[in-house]
C-alpha cells in the first residue's frame, strides 16, 4: 500500500482578479470608506514578466486596515478592536481578567504594607511603647512576618504580570480576529482522502499498487 500526496493551489495560476469587499454582501465595511480604486504591480511566479497588475478597491484596502486598527483601537480601550469586530462577547472576559488582576494586587499590596509597617515599628520602637502595633501580628515573631511580606510581594508582582498578560491578549486577539475577517471558509478548502492505484516497476514490469491519495485543496 503506497501513500501518495498532492496539494492544489488556488494562487499557482497567472490570472488577477479584483479582489473586493463589495462582492461580498456580509462584509463589515467601515463607513468612512472611499470609492477611490489604487492599481499595485505585482511581480512573483505564475505572473509572466511582471505586466500583471492586482486591482484594490477602497473597499479591499479598508479590509487590509482592519488588523492595524483594530490593534491600535483595543490598545488605546481594552475590548475596542473586538466590538469593532464584532466581537462584542469577548469583552466581558477582557474586563473580567483585567478587574480580577487589580483586585488581586490591591488585596496583596494591602497586606503588604500593613506587615511592611509592622516590621518597621518593631525596628524604631521604644521600650515605653507596645511590642506590636497590629494585634493581629502579635503571634507572629519576625521571620514570619519577614516570609509574610515577600510572600504577598510576590502575588502582588504576579497580579501586575498577569494584568499585563490580559491586555497583551487583548490587542492580539483583536488583531488576529481582525486579519482573518475574510479567511475562506468554502468547500474548496479541505482534505480529501481517496483511494488510488500506483504503478511501480517490479521485475522489469509496472504492477499497479493500490494506495491512498491525500489531496489538500489551499
């Protein structure tokens, strides 16, 4: 039994078309687009001597700002570029990470502190004043308020990191869902597995082998 592979491409051929953003009726098109066409050359294999020119409407380079944009606008407002998507469900998760990593640092910064400052006044107190300021730290000697500190200086720095992380997907998620707003869904795209015959030669004679042949439609 013999494998056999072949991949189709849709781009391999020299023919351009005017690829636009009108032709297809469920595009999100900003309404500040321009009727105003921009021809580009092009040059690369399949397209002869390089004379073949790709025509972009206004409508194709409104598309091809999309990523850019919607980057910039979730960068400026969390959640911004995925309600420009239309994405609008993603941002309740946006806000919710964003909210949890700031109640999470104020819940460590604030025990920080307040062991931060117990410390300090068992180091500056006199002996005509009380052994603890807080009584809720006067069980506690002083290497563990020294492990209770760094321990709830390390969540806090991790909440700051995390919070970071969730914007940073923000932006991402925004331009990613953005850049494949137009990705082709079709039929064409797929894997087709079918069976095949191979010839081979075997003692100076082709003996067809039965095979599987993989095509992948791009």
């Amino acid at each position: 039994m013999t494998f056999t592979l072949s991949v189709f491409s849709q781009t391999d051929t020299a023919v351009v078309k005017v690829d636009s953003a009108m032709s297809n009726p469920d595009s999100k098109m900003p309404k500040t687009t321009v009727q105003k066409d921009t021809v580009v050359s092009v040059k690369g294999k399949g397209l002869g001597s390089g004379k073949a020119s790709v025509v972009k409407d206004s409508a194709r380079l409104a598309i091809e700002r999309m990523p850019g944009q919607a980057a910039r606008r979730s960068a400026i407002i969390p959640g911004w570029g995925q309600f420009n998507n239309k994405r609008w469900w993603k941002v309740p998760f946006i806000y919710g990470g964003l909210v949890g990593a700031g109640l999470v640092f104020e819940f460590n910064q604030r025990y920080y502190k307040d062991i931060l400052t117990e410390l300090q006044y068992r180091e500056l107190r006199s002996e005509d004043q009380p052994e603890t300021q807080n009584p809720l730290y006067a069980n506690l000697d002083k290497a563990a308020l020294l492990s209770g500190r760094d321990y709830y200086r390390r969540s806090r720095d991790l909440s700051v990191l995390a919070g970071l992380g969730v914007y940073a997907i923000n932006i991402i998620d925004a331009y990613v869902d953005a850049k494949f707003f137009r990705w082709d869904l079709s039929d064409e795209l797929a894997i087709k597995i079918k069976p095949s015959l191979q010839s081979f030669p075997i003692n100076a004679s082709l003996v067809p082998v039965p095979g599987i042949k993989i095509c992948f439609a791009l």
